[in-house]
C-alpha cells in the first residue's frame, strides 16, 4: 500500500500540485481505512493484494479531509501526524488544491481499480464512497461538528455528529472489503452494521486521547477540541464514561467479528488498536 499511494499520484498534474499532495499522503499515519478494506475482503475469503489500489482511495479521502479541516477557516491547526499542516506548508490556496485533487482522485482510483472485478462492482464502489464522504457523510457530519458549540450537549447530537465526519467512512471501508470480496446482500449489510460500530468506537477513542494524550503522541495537537468547545464523547458521559462505553463498543464490534473464524484476524486486530491507548 505504502508503494502504491504514490504511484496513484496523476502523472501529468503540475510539480507543485504533486508535491502537496504527497506532503500529506505519505506523512505516516495508520492507513486504518484502507486496511480494514483489505481486511474485510479478507474476512470472507477473497485476496487482499489485489485490493491495495482500490483501498488507497480510502486514504485519499481521508487525507484530503485532514487537510481541509486543519485550514484557518475550519480548525485553524499548525500540526498534523507530527509535522507541520498543509497551509503551514504550502500556504491556503496549495492546501486546498491539494486536498480538491486528491478528493476526485479517489474517485476515479475506484472508478479503475481493481480491474479484474466488473464494472458494476466498481460502480457500486463509486456510490458507497460517495455517500460516505458527501452531504450525508463526511461533510455533513463536520457542518454539524461546525455547530456544535452554540448547540444543545446532548447524546443524540454527539452520534450524529460522529457518524458523519468519522463512522460513515469507516463504514464505508467495510463495506468496500465485502463488496469486493463477493458478498451477499446479507453479508454487506452485516459488514455495514459493524463499520457502524467501528466507526463510532474509533470517534469515540479520539475524543478521549484529544483529552488525555500528549500532542507528541497524537501527532496533531492535543485538548483542540476542548478549546474550541466541541461537542465531544467526554463533554457528554465523562471521562471514565466515554472510556466505559469505549470498551464496551470494542466489545460489541469484536462479537460481531466472531462468527467470521480465523480469517478476520486482521480486522479484529484493527479493532483492538483503536482502544490500545486508551486510559484503563
């Protein structure tokens, strides 16, 4: 996956434009998304390799996200996966170029890849991204997380807010593994509830670690969210409540994970790195 990022790169785009792009693609981070597409497909029995191209739109979209949401005019940050931010780097105009690029990218990365599943599958792939990262998804969700500090704390705000920006994504990277891998319309659903379920363990654990880690451990500043009055898994339940429903979240996923035997290792191992550095 590492080789292929940059390889996904357009070729013919100017030198600057590349540079800021590859700036934030290969500034390390987990590459969670595109793994658990890899590790889905794995999960019911298809090749993970072939997939690694397709995967890599996943982290095209999440890095163009970051990129976007560190600018002056969203969270106005300097640090991200421990180097300066994109707009730090390149200034705004670059920045928002760079993340634009790599958004439409992603899409015709699926639109190609991988080639040796039929054109409707990759359609189909088409729609499941974009619905995750548009107005119902991705972009809906940090509108909301935009409004958060003059509206009501409440738990069902708190959901909605982390389905959006975070869940739907993470969902959508499941559910790409089981389309991949054949699945059927039983399968994809089942995949879909438990990209649900990670996706908002994996919100939920940023909260908390904004709160408890260091920014040197984060990579990107830490207590952000707290200063700018977000509404946060913390602000609702507490601390040690947020932990509590963290650890049971990871529980539920892991269960749902079960029946699928030892070809879901990977996913459940994905999984449990999301709650490692969590507070006990």
């Amino acid at each position: 996956m590492e080789a292929a990022l940059p390889r996904l790169i357009p070729a013919a785009a100017p030198e600057r434009l590349k540079e800021a792009m590859l700036y934030s693609l290969m500034a390390g981070g987990k590459r969670f998304r595109p793994l658990l597409v890899m590790a889905a497909a794995k999960a019911l029995g298809a090749e993970p390799e072939p997939l690694a191209e397709a995967a890599c739109a996943l982290e095209f979209i999440h890095t163009y996200s970051l990129i976007h949401d560190d600018l002056p005019a969203m969270d106005d940050d300097t640090l991200r996966r421990g180097m300066p931010t994109s707009h730090v780097k390149f200034g705004e105009a670059l920045a928002i170029l760079a993340g634009d690029t790599l958004n439409t990218e992603a899409f015709r990365i699926l639109a190609e890849h991988p080639d040796d599943r039929s054109p409707a599958v990759r359609l189909k792939a088409v729609e499941v991204l974009a619905r995750a990262s548009g107005g119902e998804g991705m972009a809906g969700g940090q509108v909301l997380d935009m409004d958060a500090p003059s509206a009501p704390v409440t738990e069902e705000r708190l959901l909605a807010i982390h389905t959006g920006k975070t869940a739907r994504l993470i969902q959508a990277s499941i559910v790409l593994g089981a389309l991949y891998a054949g699945a059927d319309t039983e399968q994809e659903a089942a995949f879909a509830a438990l990209g649900l379920k990670a996706g908002l363990l994996f919100q939920v654990a940023d909260d908390i670690l904004d709160e408890t880690a260091t920014a040197e451990e984060m990579g990107k500043s830490a207590g952000k969210d707290l200063r700018q009055g977000k509404l946060t898994a913390p602000a609702v339940w507490g601390l040690s409540g947020a932990v509590a429903r963290a650890r049971g979240m990871e529980v539920d996923a892991l269960e749902v994970i079960g029946p699928l035997g030892a070809r879901a290792e990977e996913l459940r191992e994905l999984i449990r790195m999301v709650c490692a550095k969590l507070p006990t």
